[in-house]
C-alpha cells in the first residue's frame, strides 16, 4: 500500500514537471554544449517510446478485447518501459528545443504533441495500475465507466504518437516527406477542375498556342518581336504594330488573320512546313474573340447550341488532358506551399501563397516578428524567383541585403519601413522588371542613397516619409526621377 502511494506520487511529479516544461524561456545567447549533447539524443531515444507505445496499446487492446481476465506478465515490464522512455524522450526533446536551433509554429505544435502524449501516458498508466490492483484485491470485474474509456485512452495514446512523430518527421524532413511520393489515384480525381470552369484562354487556346506558336515566338527566339506566351504579351503585340486581339472583330484581329490565311501565303502563321491549328481549334479562337477576347471567359460560357455541344464533344479528349495537367501543376503547388511554410516557420518568417499572383509567394514577418536579417534572407535563396512580395518592417536587413532581394526576378513590391537602410543597396534594384512599390518610411535613408531611387525606372510609387533627406535632394528625385510617384505618406507595411 506504501509502495502504491509513493508510486502515484512519482507519477504525479512526473506530469508536473512535463506540464512546466512548455512555459520555460528559451534563452536567448549561446548554449551550453552539455545541452545540445543531451538534446541530441532525443533523435535516438524517440524510436523507443514509438516503438513501446504502439506495441503497448496494441496489447492492452488486444486483451481488453479478448476479454482474458489474466494480463500477459510482459505488460508490467512494458509500462515501465514505456513511460521511462516517453519521459526521456521528452526531457531530451525539451532541451533540444531550448537551444534555439528549431523556432517555428511546427515546432511548439510538436512540443505540445510531446507534453500531451507524455501526460496521457502518465494518467493512463496510473488507472491501469490502479484497476488490476484493486482487481487483485477484490477480485471484482472493473465498473462499466472505465471499460468503456479505457480502449479510448489506449486509441487516443496511439494516435497521439502517431500524430506527434509525424510532427517531428515534417521538421527533420520537411513537410509532406512521406506523401510527397505516394501514389496520387485518388486524388487527382478528388480536386478536378469541372469543365464549366476551365478558362478558354488560359486552360484551351494557350496550351494549343504553346504547341503550334512557341517554337518560334518564345523569350528565347522572339519571332516578329512577338511573345506568345501569356494573354498580356499577345496584347503587347509584335514588329508590325497591329492590334492582336480586338474585341468582337476576328477580321481585324491580327493573330486570327495570320492564322487564317492560305496555305501558300507568306505571311501565314505557322510558316507553311509546319502544321497549323485545326479547324474546331481556329473555331474556339474565333469564337472566343467576337465574344469579346476576354481572358476570364470559362467554358461554361462557351460557343451555345448544336455546333458548341458538338465542339465541346470534340474537344473533349483535350479537356481531360488540360486536366490532368492542371491537377499535377495544383498538386506541385500544394507540395511547394507546404515547403516554403514550412522553411519560413524555421526562419521566423511567413511565407505563404499571394493571392494575386498564382504560383507566387509572400515573405512577411512572424507576429511577434522574430530576428530577420540579410543572412535570413540569404537562407531562401533556392526559391527567390517565387517571391511577388517582401514585407519586413522593422527587421535588421541592411542594403547589403537589397543585393538579395536583387534576384528576386518576379518580384513586384518592397515593404521596409523602419529599417537601417542608407539607400546604397537601392542600386541593385534596377534590374527588377515587376518592382512597382517601395516603402522606406522612418528608414535611415541618406541623401545619398536617396538619389539611387533616379534609377529606378520602373517603379510607380515610393513611400519616403519619415525619413532623413534633405529638401534639396526630395525635390530633385520628384523632378527627375522618370516614373516614380515619391509619397510623403507612412504607406502600407504589407
Ligand atoms: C517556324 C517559326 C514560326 C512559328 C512556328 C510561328 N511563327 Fe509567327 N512569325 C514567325 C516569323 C519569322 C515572323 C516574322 C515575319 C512575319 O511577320 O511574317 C512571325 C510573325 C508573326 C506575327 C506578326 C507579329 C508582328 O506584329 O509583326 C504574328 C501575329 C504571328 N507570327 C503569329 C503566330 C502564331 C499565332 C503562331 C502559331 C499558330 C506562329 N506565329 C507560329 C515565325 C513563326
């Protein structure tokens, strides 16, 4: 009975030290090596209680549904190894986690996970413990209550540490590392894209231009001076000047006419040796422009009556397709979100989809925002072509770090307001072709660094206020600088 009581106290001390542990400080400044080397072993102790949980509650089920009224001898032994090792674990997970190296909402999630298995184990094992002695005692079957939630615990133990080592995976691992390769059957149909909502020009008309035109008008071999390669740079036009698209009129539109023309004319595109588009695909086209050329038009829109079921029916072999390939482009996508949110929980950073530009990304600041610096910004090097957005108010970037932000090629707006920034950096902005806003409010901007904005051509707003420039040299970007508008306003932060 003495034994029984120091037993239950152990066990209570255990959860109260495991319900501290997450409300301790990480300190910040360098870490003890005696920690980092204990902190390691979590990586080796883990397998143990994920190993020994599993099998435990696996048993305990077993035999709870078996009804056997003797418990294999094994059990006892295995609920100490169990919890010891859990406990463990968790300890060495602990100081892991305080020396700093993994910050990030995956990781509290992972904590939390750990601290809650850690307790369920400790009450779970305490009941158990309990009911067989009681058992023993009075040789009385357990009361309905805790037959019934018994199993429950058990389960819910097992999904806990199922759910927690996953956790733990997507952190060493990054996130999706166990399904990035799974077999996707089930899915691709599960996120299909209805017909209806296919865009005619986007999902139809520029994949076939992609097949029949791009060859020869791409970035690379610009044939004509013209790009056929989004709905904007066939609106730009090419050499000749003439308008491509003209709404409601396929005769005076220029690409409709090219494509029109006899076989044997020269200017008739493509170039005869190659094969041209089909009738029902220079229909659609047709089509799509006396109806307006729009580029939001979807399918359901599309051409009515007997002859547009006919050429819906046709097309259909290209729809499944279009769609296949829209699904795979979502599915990389999904992977890609995950992995950027993922890289950006470990850096203190929000990266997450931008809403206005598919396929691109935002990089934005923690709240309460963690330490960014140019070394921060140098870690997302391998994905600085995704970023539309950066907004870093207030961090530590310097115009060294502007030399970053430089290759961000689609980049489009700059938020850093109350940073040290000089101005010297702003130089290498200039080969930003997308760069439209800039915000530098309560910055440190020199007149020097200032002038560099002259450089900027294609930038259409500047936000200044707050900052240090003579009058002289703000009256001279807002004479001579080509295009931008400077705005003595704070400006938006994101
Ligand atoms: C084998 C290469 C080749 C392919 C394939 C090709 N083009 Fe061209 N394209 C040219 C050349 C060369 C020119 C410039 C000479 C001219 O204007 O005819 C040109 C010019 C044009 C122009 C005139 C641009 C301007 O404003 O001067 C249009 C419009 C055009 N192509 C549309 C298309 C379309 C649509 C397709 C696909 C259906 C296509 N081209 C496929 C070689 C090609």
């Amino acid at each position: 009975m003495k034994n029984k009581k120091a037993f239950g106290w152990l066990l209570g001390l255990a959860a109260l030290v495991l319900v501290i542990l997450p409300f301790l400080p990480v300190p910040t400044g360098p870490t003890s090596d005696w920690k980092v080397f204990l902190g390691r072993f979590h990586i080796l102790l883990l397998h143990f209680p994920i190993g020994l949980i599993l099998l435990l509650a696996g048993m305990e089920l077993w035999t709870f549904y078996k009804q056997e009224t003797k418990r294999p001898k094994a059990l006892n032994i295995l609920w100490i190894a169990a919890t010891l090792s859990c406990f463990c674990t968790i300890l060495a997970g602990f100081l892991l986690y305080q020396t700093g190296d993994y910050q990030g909402s995956l990781v509290r999630q992972h904590l939390w996970g750990g601290i809650g298995l850690g307790l369920l184990m400790l009450v779970t094992y305490y009941w158990q413990s309990s009911t067989a002695s009681k058992q023993q005692i009075t040789n009385a079957s357990p009361s309905s209550w805790s037959t019934k939630l018994y199993p429950i615990s058990l389960l819910s133990l097992i999904i806990l540490v199922v759910y927690t080592s996953h956790l733990g995976g997507s952190l060493t691992h990054g996130p999706g590392f166990l399904t990035e390769y799974a077999p996707q059957l089930s899915t691709s149909t599960a996120v299909q894209k209805p017909t209806e909502e296919l865009l005619i020009f986007e999902d139809i008309l520029l994949p076939i231009f992609e097949a029949r035109c791009q060859s020869c008008h791409n970035p690379h071999k610009t044939k004509g001076d013209f790009l056929i390669t989004s709905y904007s740079s066939i609106q730009a036009g090419g050499k000749s000047g003439k308008a491509m698209l003209v709404s409601g009129e396929s005769a005076q539109s220029e690409l409709y006419h090219r494509i029109t023309l006899p076989l044997q004319d020269d200017e008739r595109m493509p170039p005869k040796q190659k094969k041209g588009l089909s009738e029902d695909e220079v229909t659609l086209l047709k089509w799509w422009i006396e109806e307006g050329a729009r580029e939001q038009m979807q399918w359901g829109e599309g051409p009515p009556g007997p002859e547009g079921q006919a050429l819906a029916g046709r097309f259909l072999p290209y729809f499944n397709q279009q769609q296949k390939k829209w699904v795979k482009e979502e599915q990389e996508l999904a992977i890609l979100t995950q992995k950027l949110d993922y890289l950006g929980s470990k850096l203190g950073l929000v990266i997450a989809p931008d809403p206005n530009y598919k396929g691109l990304f935002s990089v934005a600041q923690t709240i309460p925002p963690a330490t960014v610096t140019d070394e921060t910004l140098h870690s997302l090097r391998a994905h600085y072509h995704l970023f539309s957005k950066v907004s870093l108010p207030g961090s530590e970037i310097t115009d060294d770090g502007l030399f970053s932000i430089s290759q961000m090629t689609a980049l489009q707006e700059l938020y850093l307001p109350k940073t040290c920034l000089k101005g010297k950096g702003l130089a290498y902005l200039s080969d930003l072709p997308e760069l439209k806003t800039i915000n530098l409010s309560y910055s440190l901007l020199s007149d020097e660094g200032a002038l560099h904005l002259l450089d900027l051509k294609q930038v259409e707003k500047v936000y200044l206020f707050g900052t240090h420039i003579s009058p002289a040299v703000w009256e001279a970007i807002e004479k001579f600088s080509p295009a931008p508008t400077i705005l003595a306003e704070e400006g938006p932060y994101f």
